[in-house]
C-alpha cells in the first residue's frame, strides 16, 4: 500500500515529531494535523512540517491513508468513534497510547469497527507540547504494534514500513502482555518515583535541606516524576487493574525488607541486593528503553578557573550539541564533578571520545 497522505491528531511531543520525521524522511508527502493549539499548527506551518492544520477532523484528516492520533487514551477512543462513519475502508488508523488493553477492547466491541492496529513508541522525554519535538526521537527505539481483527496484514505491514523509514524499530506484541511489561517497567515507576518526591516532600522543613542535596542521584531516579499529571492520569487508570495486582506485589517486596530490617537478617537483605544488582547489570546498553533516558557524561576533573568553559568550547568546536553543563555539588556514587547533559547518543559518544582524546577522566551514565 502506497502512502501518500497522513494525519496526524495531537500535535504535541509524540504527534510533533512524527511529523517532523514523515517529513525528513519524504518531502513529497502530505501531512496534515487536528489540534486545539491554533499557534502549534501554525508553526508546524510555518516551517514545512504540515501541509495544513486544523482545529477538528474534515476532508483532508477523512481522506488520509494512515491516520496517528497522539491524544490522551479517552480523547483517542472519542476520536476514533468520530472517524469511523468518515474515513474509506482501506485507511489504517493507529495511537501512541501508553496502554493497549482498553483500546483494543473498545475496537473489538465496535459493530464495524476501522482498520486499527494500537501503537506505542517506546520513546520520549519529560517534556511536553510541539516546541520539544523532534524528528530523530524515534530513532533506534522499540515501537510496539499491538493487532486487532481489523488489522489485516497488508495495513501492518505498511504501518511497519513506515516507520523502519523514520528509523525505527516495530515489534509485534498482544495488547495484554504490552500493558503488562509496560506495567512494569514504566507505570508502576512512575508512580513509586513520584512516592518518592512526596515522601521527601513531607519530610522537608524550613532549611531547605532535603532540595539542596536531592541535587545528585535522588533528582536521577526521580526524574520521571515531573512528566505530564494529566497524561499520567489516564495511563493508570486505563491500565488500573494489572498496575494495582503490580503495586500489591511491590507492596509485597517492601514489607519482606521491613521484616528483613527488624530481625537483622543480613543474608536476606544482602540477597536482595545482590539479586536486584545482577538483574539491572543485564540489561542492554544500547537500545532504547521505555522510559526516556538521559544522555549524560561524568566528568573527573580539578576546580580550576576557565575549565567549565575550555570544556564547553572543546565540545562545542567539534560540533557537538551540549544541552546543559553543570557542576555536581551533590553526588555520591557519581565518579566525577562535573555531569555533561547531551542531546542524543550520537553526540554522547562522540563527546566521549574526544574529551578522552584530551586526557580527561569521563565516565557513562550506565
């Protein structure tokens, strides 16, 4: 099937940075977009990335050949009841929903249901709205593709070509097995992560002092915490039951530390350690992960006067993108002082190598 016009409904990070990649990656095809934000379809305008955007779904969203709707889940099902009674027969319609179940579910209880295959790119950043999108976001990221019975094979395999072209990489998987790794691995952490801002927020007092040191690795894993409440939201309750059984089951991990802590049982508690350490040190280095990582780099390196700045002007004179540069004054278990925030992997290894090249001490953030 060849595709020669899309739609794109939600203009904001995810939506805007397909566009932005469809358009890199072919200049000739059409792509329009539906958005609330007057100005983001403007700019999208303005710079090439859309053909034409509109505040609501019309002819030109009805007669596309794949339609991406990038919109909170509840938004998503509202939208595809919208189109179902306007677009032809053969157009695919995909989402960017973080959970697979209930939509999926919803397309099978439809009488005549569209041609839909769920979607979710395993990628993104804290970061919100068309301003921060970006074509490359995709690149060398999982993106699950979950079938339905409308899903015919012609259509997902046109929706995986199209997406190889953008860099990258479908995977096929059911909806309930999606909803249960992403349970795991992204909406049960973001959950704990924001615990764990509350927790330090209740214990904070009038000297500040648990912000001033939360500066080093508790702002790291805590990172996730500060994405989009509302979409947030909607994820957990969209896939509430197998969040809450995973809940109840870290509950569970908790309370045998608790016990573990009270009766000094040492070999318990080093085994939970040891245990937690072999499985992380397995994962893979490369490929890219469900929740959006930082790209950074750990400096080993004197308080000297300039230094902050030759590093910078090293960098910046090989042409690589710093997207911040600071000094750690709160860092345990970090192997140097000064952390080095890049935009991509690229540039990450490419800075890498060059300030190892100039005999500095850099380590990866693993």
């Amino acid at each position: 099937m060849a595709v020669k016009n899309i739609s794109i409904i939600g203009l904001g990070l995810i939506g805007g940075s397909l566009a932005k990649a469809f358009r890199q990656e072919d200049k000739n095809l059409k792509i329009y977009a539906v958005d609330s934000s007057t100005s983001s379809l403007r700019l999208a305008e303005t710079e090439g990335v859309i053909d034409r955007g509109f505040d609501d779904c019309c002819f030109e969203i009805w007669n596309s050949d794949i339609i991406f709707i990038c919109t909170p889940i509840r938004k998503t099902i509202q939208f595809i009841t919208q189109l179902s009674g306007n677009i032809s027969g053969d157009c695919i319609i995909t989402d960017v929903a973080s959970t697979k179940g209930e939509i999926c579910d919803y397309i099978e209880g439809i009488e005549k249901p569209p041609v839909f295959i769920g979607g979710h790119p395993m990628a993104g950043t804290e970061k919100s709205g068309y301003s921060n999108a970006f074509a490359h976001l995709f690149e060398n990221a999982y993106y699950a593709l979950t079938p339905t019975k409308t899903s015919t094979e012609t259509a997902i395999s046109t929706l995986q070509k199209l997406l190889c072209s953008i860099g990258a990489i479908p995977i096929i998987i059911s909806p309930e097995k999606h909803d249960l790794v992403t349970g795991c691995i992204s909406h049960v952490p973001h959950i704990i992560a924001s615990a764990l801002v509350t927790l330090a927020g209740n214990n904070e007092n009038d000297t500040g002092l648990i912000k001033l040191l939360a500066a080093g690795g508790f702002k790291d894993i805590t990172r996730i915490a500060s994405s989009n409440p509302t979409m947030w939201e909607n994820i957990v309750l969209s896939n509430g039951k197998i969040v809450i059984d995973l809940l109840n089951d870290c509950k569970k991990i908790v309370d045998e530390m608790i016990n573990n802590i009270k009766s000094t049982n040492n070999q318990e508690i080093y085994h939970f350690f040891d245990k937690a350490k072999a499985f992380r040190d397995s994962f893979s280095t490369t490929s890219a992960g469900l929740i959006p990582r930082n790209f950074e780099l750990i400096a080993d390196i004197k308080d000297e006067p300039g230094i902050i700045g030759k590093i910078a002007t090293l960098l910046g004179n090989n042409g690589i993108n710093i997207k911040n540069i600071n000094v750690s004054n709160s860092r345990e278990f970090e192997q140097g002082c000064l952390k080095i925030t890049l935009s991509d992997q690229s540039n990450t290894d490419r800075a890498f190598e060059i300030l190892s090249d100039f005999s500095y001490k850099v380590f990866r953030k693993d």
